[in-house]
C-alpha cells in the first residue's frame, strides 16, 4: 500500500477553523538545515503507515485531522520508544504531581520541537503536498483548566520531564474541558468544548490499572485476626476510575514522564433487568450519574448538587491517584513506611486537600499502619502549594456534606483535629485562637478549612513569589505559621520557554541563537547575553521586525474572529487572563473610556496610535465578570465606529481565549497588562510570558511583577499604583471610592458616560451594577489606582514614541527573564521540597 503513489498522493483542501492560530514555523533554529533524506523517507514511511492501519484512510482521502492523527501517533510511537531505555528501572524517587488542572492545549508542537524533529516532519508532510500549520491547526486545544493554575501544571511537567526528575501528573480526563466562549452581541455564551470528539492520539487507556472510587454509606468496626479493631468504609456507591497515560517529553527526549488522567465510569455500564422491564432511561442513570464526575470542568457549585459534584470531582482524582501511587510503591519497594524516601506528592491548591484524610484512611485502615505510623508518612511525603490570598477563594466545605459523602475521611479530620488543638493548648492558647487554628470554622455554620486541612498534612507549603509567599505569613495562615515557622517557603512561578518562547515565537528564537549560540536552546540563563545587543540598532532592527511580523499574523487572526482590523503599526495593548474583578480588566476599561473622551475632544492632536486587546473568559455563575465582557465589547463597538478616533485607538475583545490563542497574542504584544490589586495575585505567569517575548508591563507591585521589576530593571517596567500596605491601608479608610472620584474629572467622566448608556443606548442601565460597585465599594481600589494608572499609560505612549529606547527596553526585558524559566522552578521544588535527584 505504501507505494510511490502513495508517498506523492495529494490531500483534500481542507483547513482547521483554529488553523490560524497555528505558529508559522514550528522549528526553534535559525534556517534549519534540511534533514537527512534517509530521516525524511521514515518519517514519512511511519506518518503513512499510521494514516492507512491506524486510521483506514488514504491521501486522497484524508482530512487535516486525519494527518494530525497519523503523525501524532508516528511521534507517539518515538515517544515510547524513548521512555522504553528506562523501563523496568525503579527510580529512587518519584514525584506526584496532583492538579485539578493541566492546560495542555496542543500537543504536536511540543512533541517535534523535544524530539528535534520539527523540520523533519515538515520535509516529510510536504512531500506529500501537506501543509504542517494547517496539520497542527488540526490539532483541539486539551483545555483541562481554567488559566494559570493549569498552564502552570502543564509547564511544571514538561520542565520535570526536560530535567529528568521521574515524575506522574495526576488530574481528571474532563470529556469537555473548559467551555467554548462565544460572543454574541458582547454576551458570553457556554458551548461546550469537545476536544476529544474524534479522540486523543497521544494518550494510552491503562484499563488494567483502574480502581474504585467510594462514596456515602457508612463506618462499622471490625475485628482483626491479632484481635484490635480497625474501623471499615462500606460506601453506598463506587465509582470505577480508569486511567489515560499521556507522554510528556522532555527536551531532546531523554526522559519521558506520565500524564496520568482519570476517567469515571460506573462499575456496569448498563441495568438489564431494568432495560428489559422497559426503563430504558433508568437503567443508565447510575452509569450517567457516575460519568458527571469527569464530565466538565469545574461544574457551576451554585447550587446544593454542583457543590456534591465539586467535591465528588475533587475525591475522585484525589482517592485514584493516591491508591495508584501506593499500589506502585508496595509492589516495588514493599513497607509502606518508606514512602516518604521514594514517594514525594505535591497538591497543587486545595483542590486535592483531600489527600490528608485519604492518605491516612488508606495507610491505616487499608494497610494497617499505626496512626502515629501513618502520620509521620503523611507529613513527610505531602507537600502543598498555594495559590490564593483571597479567604473566599481557599476552600471550605459543609460538615454535613463531607459526613454524607466521605464519612470516614469526616472522622479523621475530627481525629487530626482533636490532636493538633490539644497540642496548641499545651501553650496555653484562647478559644480564639483554637478557633483560628481549628480545621473546623464555626462561624457560618460548620465547614472544614480545606487549606488548613492541607497545611497541618504537608511537610512544606509554599507560595508561588516573593510577595505571596509573605502575605501567607501574615495573613491567611498567620496563626498557623505562627506554630510551625519552617512550613512555609517560597518557591516563584516559572514558565517553560521551550514552549512560550522556542514554539510560539521562533523569528525570536532564532534571532537569540544567531545572537548568543544554541546554547539559549538547552539553557535559558544564556538569554542574558541578548544585553549586549540592547543598544544596537541594527539588531533592534530586526528585533522590532520579529515583532512586527508577529503582529501582522495576530492581526490577521483578530480579523477572522472579529471582523476588526488592526494596524500593526499601533501599539499592541494586551490584557488576557481569567475575567475577575480583582484582575481590574474593569480599570483599563475605564482607561479605555478615559481615553476616548480625550480624542474626541482633542480630535487634532498628536495621539500615540494604540489597539486595545481584550480575552479571558468568566466563570458561567460570575455574573459581575460577564458583564465586564460586555462592556469591553460595547466599548469595542462605539470606539472602533467612530471617525474621530480611527488609526488613533481600537479595542476588540477577542473570544475563546486558549493556549493556542495566547500562542499568538504573546508574541505580538508591545504591552503586557498586569494591573491587579496589589496583595492579591499570587504569582501571575503570564506577566512571565509577555516580558519573556520582550512585552514591556505596566503593572502593580503585585505577585510576580515585583521579582520581574527587579530582574528587568525598574526602567523598563511601568509600575503604578497602590502596593500591598497602601492597599490595606486605603481600604481601612471608609468613603475612599467617593473621595477619589470626586477628585478626579477623568474618572468621573468615564464613569458618568458609562452610567449614562454611552455605550449601551438601548439599555442605558445595562451597567449600573458595575458602576454602583465602584461608586459605593469598589472592594478593589480601581477608583484609587485610576489617576497613576492613568499617569503610567500617557508614560508608554511617550515611551512608544522613541523607538530607540523602546526596543532596548523590550531586548532587556527579554534577556533578564531568564531567571523564570519552570526549569529553575522545578529544580528548586526538587531540592528542597521534594528531596528528589535532578537528571
């Protein structure tokens, strides 16, 4: 079948909706030598063989999918074979990375440029007259997260496989990630996303390693052969957890790790005896009621049975994973008591906090360790990190509810419960502060405190930057910290630059190796030598080309998606992120507004030219964000129509926002947005991305914008407003919103228009309720930040207006950054969190 008519056979003309989005040139290296002919042919000869006994499929009959897939599995098969050199070789340790999240997006991007085969499978799909960009626009974007906690996971386990650190990253197999955002008439709707529609080429089912899940019933007592008693769960239901392995591998495919991903499924897939009573839809309700766990993504907890879904969703990945990993350690290595030397296990937010009482219930009441046996196990092998300073945002959950669903586990919290109060009252402690310390609040009815649940059981528990990680100190775990004040370290952010830098923006890429060696490629502390070249204009040159082809290519996508066109020449004003209050997409708005009314009275002047980009998508409860959306997109809609304003200013909020979109948008960025209120980010990464592609920021001294401030230099950064002390300072003082209103006419103005229906003439109420918050709250300081934020704007239209010192500043930006590469993250989460051997 694989003959010469085959191998020159030709594709139907057919192109991915999301082809756009796919990079232009997929190989991180200054003009690629052309691959070996001999590497071409087998390629090409592998890409074919899966096309025809994979998929059933020809040539000439194949779609941009079915390539996708064929040479998915071609460099699957590489991937195995990589990952078969360490087979049967029991590491001294592993790493278990548990995350509700993992935003893988695309793959194939990734796979070629860490087996180095990216021009190789070029040569070999064009050979075939087949276009690699619209073969890897083919490709769905996996979104299994929500924004930076799952590209964060993604990123920390490419730079684990990179540095050879054996490790297993544990989540569930969403059927529908995140939704799909659509638009309509500025509203956001949720369509579900269906990446795995026409199935998931990288992942293998490992059927054989499912286990059961239990939920509800009841604890009895039960006599030991040696006579003690041990307490047993007999849950009411199980679920069957099935698991799917994903390859990650790590640059030049030395070390390959495992994405392991949960799938629900019940133990029969079907009721006979009531099917063939003729309760057709009964007999799969318990099969539908079982898969809703892995269904969607964070299901809405807005009501009694999203909230049982959450946390059944939560158990479930939480519960497999932890039993694969000590079903893994007993058959390798035996005694349970050893699993801190062998086993480290990190939970990713309070989302897997639950792997406190479920350690302990399996070590003791599976296994039959001693409680005091269990604990030292436990405390030694679970570490934690945390993501959120905001109280509302570290999880709680109703007694009652845990006692329904996980009774046992409900036990062992009031066990571990008991212990720590009675050892804080040995100092002689007030019943205040037991109730601060208690992983019981009682406030507002009984809860269990998920995250100091996961404080008391971690060995660690680390922030993700400088600021975060003192801000824990104190404030959120302030009492705690005060009892043990060697628990909480700071371990900053990082993000992979094989894939934000190498993948998504190789002119860059290639500019860098030329510069300063392909050592950049293997090492990114080599990016430093890009300083050197700061002052030079005629490397600028071809920098601020990069940049400019970038942001042709952006432009080009915004207009399909949008129907708004935007100049390249314009600064490119970027702001993508989750939509939330705290992360003030609210403020550039009303800079935004600001700004327009300025034009417009000043039609004549000099303006710096500026498109104002906009994606992120709300929670589909978050009512306040949704109707953030819609005012961008209002404003959107008036800016963009009106003469007076044209080539001065254009807004378009770009929908569907994904990895492979910000795939596109980084790369094309002249100004990264990262204006949230200071004290309230934990770390940020993409702040780490945008300064990466030689973005320049304008931001708030919050989260990771301190550590890149001082990495950049401060003057190649735009810092303004509020910092952390002024913020709570300010917000102590009642009246603040009104007062800073009233002293600004730019502000005032913004917000009168906006009141007033300027944007919204059929509906001039559509956004009194975000008005009214900012006028009579305004719990996020956007009033008091407003007049610098302001300031520090009119400084880049200033700065954008020397191009000389523009480009040098972005070259800096580009070179200092180095330093926040997830590869620095992991080694130092490995030494000194994990205690696990690097390469």
């Amino acid at each position: 079948m694989l003959n010469d008519a085959v191998l020159t056979g030709r594709r139907r003309d057919e192109t991915s909706r999301d082809a756009a989005e796919a990079p232009r040139s997929w190989m991180p290296q200054p003009a690629p030598a052309v691959p070996a002919g001999d590497d071409v042919t087998v390629m090409r000869t592998a890409i074919l063989a899966k096309l025809a006994y994979a998929l059933g499929k020809t040539p000439a009959t194949a779609r941009d999918r079915d390539w996708f897939v064929a040479t998915a599995l071609a460099l699957r098969d590489r991937a195995v074979a990589a990952s078969a050199i360490s087979a049967g070789i029991v590491p001294p340790k592993r790493v278990h990375y548990l995350s509700l999240e993992f935003l893988i997006g695309r793959l194939l991007s990734d796979a070629m440029g860490n087996l180095g085969v990216a021009e190789t499978v070029r040569a070999a799909l064009a050979g075939l007259d087949v276009d690699l960009e619209a073969v890897a626009g083919a490709e769905p974007d996996a979104a299994l997260g929500n924004g930076g906690l799952g590209r964060l996971a993604a990123c920390f386990m490419e730079s684990m496989a990179s540095l050879a650190i054996p490790a297993y990253g544990y989540g569930i197999r969403y059927d529908h990630g995140l939704f799909r955002q659509v638009i309509e008439d500025g509203v956001q709707r949720e369509v579900p996303e269906t990446w795995l529609a026409e199935g998931n080429p990288w992942e293998f089912e490992r059927a054989e390693a499912a286990c059961e899940v239990g939920f509800g019933g009841d604890v009895a007592m039960s006599v030991q052969p040696d006579g003690t008693l041990r307490r047993v769960w007999r849950p009411a239901e199980t679920v069957r957890a099935v698991p799917y392995d994903t390859p990650v591998i790590g640059r030049g495919a030395k070390h390959v790790n495992a994405l392991r991903l949960w799938a629900a499924r019940a133990p029969e897939a079907i009721d006979l005896a009531r099917f063939n009573a003729g309760d057709h839809v009964g007999a799969v309700a318990e099969r539908a009621r079982a898969e809703a766990i892995s269904r969607v993504l964070y299901p809405s907890d807005g009501t009694p049975a999203g909230q049982e879904l959450r946390l059944r969703q939560e158990f479930f990945f939480t519960s497999a994973s932890l039993q694969d990993l000590v079903r893994r350690h007993v058959a390798e290595r035996g005694d349970l008591r050893s699993l801190p030397d062998h086993a480290a296990i990190q939970l990713n937010d309070t989302h897997p906090a639950i792997a406190v009482p479920e350690l302990m219930r399996l070590l003791v009441d599976v296994h039959g360790l001693s409680w005091e046996d269990a604990w030292h196990v436990t405390t030694q092998t679970l570490g934690y990190t945390n993501h959120t300073l905001m109280p509302e945002a570290l999880e709680t959950w109703p007694v009652e509810l845990m006692e329904r669903l996980l009774p046992r586990h409900m036990q062992i919290i009031y066990l571990i419960n008991w212990m720590h109060l009675e050892e804080v009252s040995k100092h002689g402690s007030s019943p205040e502060h037991l109730a601060e310390v208690s992983l019981i609040d009682e406030s507002h009815g009984k809860r269990v405190r998920m995250g100091h649940l996961a404080f008391l059981g971690a060995r660690r528990v680390n922030g993700v930057s400088a600021l975060h990680t003192e801000l824990m100190r104190q404030t959120v775990f302030a009492p705690l910290h005060a009892l043990d004040t060697d628990k909480i370290v700071n371990k900053t952010n990082g993000i992979t630059f094989r894939r934000w830098l190498h993948n998504a923006n190789p002119g860059l890429t290639a500019l860098a190796v030329e510069a300063v060696g392909a050592k950049v490629l293997d090492d990114p502390r080599h990016l430093e030598g890009l300083a050197a070249f700061a002052d030079d204009s005629a490397f600028q040159a071809r920098y601020a080309a990069v940049r400019r082809e970038r942001k042709e290519a952006l432009a080009r996508v915004v207009e399909e998606r949008t129907g708004i066109a935007l100049d390249p020449d314009a600064l490119f004003d970027v702001q993508i992120k989750r939509i939330h209050e705290y992360k003030r997409q609210l403020l550039n708005i009303l800079e935004t507004v600001a700004l327009y009314q300025a034009i417009k009275a000043e039609p004549h002047r000099d303006w710096t030219p500026r498109v104002k980009l906009f994606a992120g998508k709300a929670a589909p409860s978050y009512h306040q964000a949704k109707l953030i959306i819609r005012l961008a997109s209002d404003v959107a809609k008036r800016v963009n129509a009106d003469p007076d304003v044209a080539g001065r200013l254009t807004v378009a909020f770009v929908p569907n926002y994904s990895v492979s979109l910000a795939e596109s948008i980084i790369p094309a960025a002249d100004l990264s947005e990262q204006i949230s209120t200071a004290g309230l980010e934990a770390s940020g990464t993409g702040n780490m991305k945008l300064a990466l592609n030689g973005a320049l920021t304008i931001g708030t001294l919050d989260g990771a914008n301190i550590e890149i401030k001082d990495h950049v230099g401060p003057d190649n950064i735009f810092i303004f407003g509020l910092d952390a002390a002024g913020v709570q300072r300010v917000q102590a003082q009642p009246g603040y919103a009104s007062r800073a209103i009233a002293a600004s006419a730019r502000l005032r103005g913004a917000l009168d228009m906006i009141a007033a229906g300027g944007f919204s003439p059929g509906e001039p109420g559509r956004f009194r309720p975000l008005v009214d918050e900012l006028t009579h709250g305004d719990r996020f300081l956007l009033t008091a930040d407003f007049d610098d934020y302001w300031r520090a704007q009119r400084e880049v239209d200033a700065a954008w207006r020397r191009p000389k010192t523009w480009w040098k500043s972005a070259i800096l930006n580009t070179a200092r950054t180095a330093w926040f590469s997830s590869d620095r993250t992991m080694r130092e989460y490995a030494e000194e969190i994990w205690r696990v051997r690097v390469g």
